[in-house]
C-alpha cells in the first residue's frame, strides 16, 4: 500500500471514529437532559405539593379557630341559662317574701285566735315539708350544674389536646417539606443557562 492511500485509510478511520464519539456525546446529552428534565418535574411537584399544604393548613387553622367561637359562643349562651335561673331563684325569694309577709298576717290572727294555734302549727310543719322538698331539689339542680360544668372542662380540655396535637403534626410536615426541599436544592442546584434553552429546543 502507497504512503498516500495509507494516509487516507487513516483519515477515514479518524473521521469514522470521531463521528462515533460524537454520537456518544449527543446521545449521553439527551440522557442527561431527560434526567434534568426528570428532576426539575420532581422539584416542581415539591413545590407544589408544599403550596397545598400550606393552603391546608391555613384552612385547617380557620375551621379550628370558628369551633373555637362556637364554643365560646355556645358557653356564652350556657352562661345566659344560668343568669336566667338566678333569676327564677330571685322570684323564689321574692315569693318567699311574701309568705312571710303571710306568715306575719298569721301571727297577728294567732293573737286573736288561740284556738287555731294548733292548726297554724299543723301548717307550718306543712310548709316546712315542702321548703326541706324545694331544698332537696335545689340540691339536685346544683349537683346537675356540677356535673355541666366538669363535663364542659373535660371537652375543653380534649379540645386543646387535639388541636395541640394536629398543630404538631402540621409543623412536622412543614418540616419535611422544608427537608426536601433543601436536600434537592443542595445535591441538584438550580438549572443552568444551558440546560434550559436545551430543555426549551426539545
């Protein structure tokens, strides 16, 4: 073989190999642009999914705060119940009053009166009965309120417990997200000039 065929077969196989390898390059850069597409697609969705979590949470966070006002609203109104019983029990005492004022009337019939002594006695021990029967009932009422009251502490108290416990668990989602974030950020970095406007020719 000439010196110059020689040279020639050499400059084929350098072309051949050179077009081979930049074969390689080509297809080695679409796979990385597919993966950094891949990655970006990832990071999005992060991103998105951290916005809906938030938005969650801030919706989460209203519908504590209106039970909440419900609940205030609803011992507010608790509380006008018993304003309205002391009131009743105002009219008690007043009734009261006036069998006393009665009762006065009586005494001054006793000392007109001495035979009806004993039926007045008789009355009283009537009377007596009835006001030991309003006692007891008073007595009932106010172990009834007892029992309103440690019920309303204890569900206040489950209440606080469970909206603690859904804010703990809001704030270690928080922090996850944060995490992922960080750590995509960290080993991925932003995309560069040129891997966007590859991204873009695709």
């Amino acid at each position: 073989m000439s010196q110059p065929t020689r040279l020639e077969a050499e400059i084929a196989e350098a072309r051949f190999l050179a077009a081979k390898a930049e074969k390689e390059v080509s297809d080695m850069q679409a796979v990385f642009r597919g993966h950094t597409g891949t990655i970006n697609a990832i990071r999005a969705d992060q991103v998105d999914h951290g916005k809906k979590l938030a938005r969650v949470e801030a919706e989460m966070r209203t519908g504590f705060a209106e039970v909440k006002s419900e609940m205030r609203n609803g011992f507010a109104n608790v509380d006008n119940r018993f304003a309205k019983v002391d009131k009743q029990f105002a009219k008690v005492d007043e009734q009261f009053a006036k069998v006393d004022e009665q009762f006065a009337k009586v005494d001054e019939q006793f000392a007109k009166v001495n035979e009806r002594f004993t039926k007045v006695d008789e009355q009283f021990a009537k009377v007596d009965k009835r006001f030991t029967k309003v006692d007891e009932q008073f007595a009932k009422v106010d172990k009834h309120f007892d029992k309103v009251d440690k019920r309303f502490d204890k569900l206040e108290g489950e209440m606080r417990d469970g909206f603690s416990e859904v804010e703990k668990k809001f704030e270690l989602l928080h922090r996850g997200q944060e995490q992922i974030t960080e750590l995509l950020t960290r080993h991925l970095g932003e995309p560069d000039e040129e891997t966007r406007s590859g991204g873009a020719d695709e």
